[in-house]
C-alpha cells in the first residue's frame, strides 16, 4: 500500500523514486521523517488519466525488478491517454 501511495503522490514510478534517493541519501533522511506513507522501494507505477495521477498500482511478493515490471503493466492498461 506504502508503495502505491508514493507513486500516486509523486507521480513517479517507485523504482525511480528509490535511484534519486539513493543517489541522495540526504534527501531520504530529510523527507522520510515527515512522510509516514513513503516507501522508496520498486514495485509502484501511477496510473494517469489525461496527464494526472488518479492513483497508483503497487505489487509485492516477486523480487523488486518483476514487482515494478508488473505494476508499470498493470497501470499501462487501466491509465488513459
């Protein structure tokens, strides 16, 4: 659920989410505390509809490459152009 909601805020795919925090460490520690629903980690693709997240698909369960490759699938085929 953390991971979806990250993606939908942001919008972003959790996976690239997690490279900018990883390449910035600084920036984690500095949000992290002031964010109880954020979750850094791959597996979380918004969905958008005309531009505009209207949500998130997060997936867990398979390792984080096939979580974050499922999810951006399952986004694909419910956002709208």
């Amino acid at each position: 659920m953390k991971k979806a909601r990250t993606a939908a805020a942001a919008p972003a795919r959790s996976a690239d989410i997690a490279a900018q925090f990883s390449a910035d460490p600084v920036l984690l520690h500095a949000l992290a505390p002031k964010v109880d629903e954020l979750m850094a980690v791959g597996g979380a693709t918004p969905i958008l509809v005309d531009g505009v997240a209207a949500g998130a698909v997060g997936v867990s369960g398979a390792a984080e490459a096939q979580d974050q490759e499922i999810a951006g699938e399952a986004a694909a085929a419910i956002s709208a152009p």
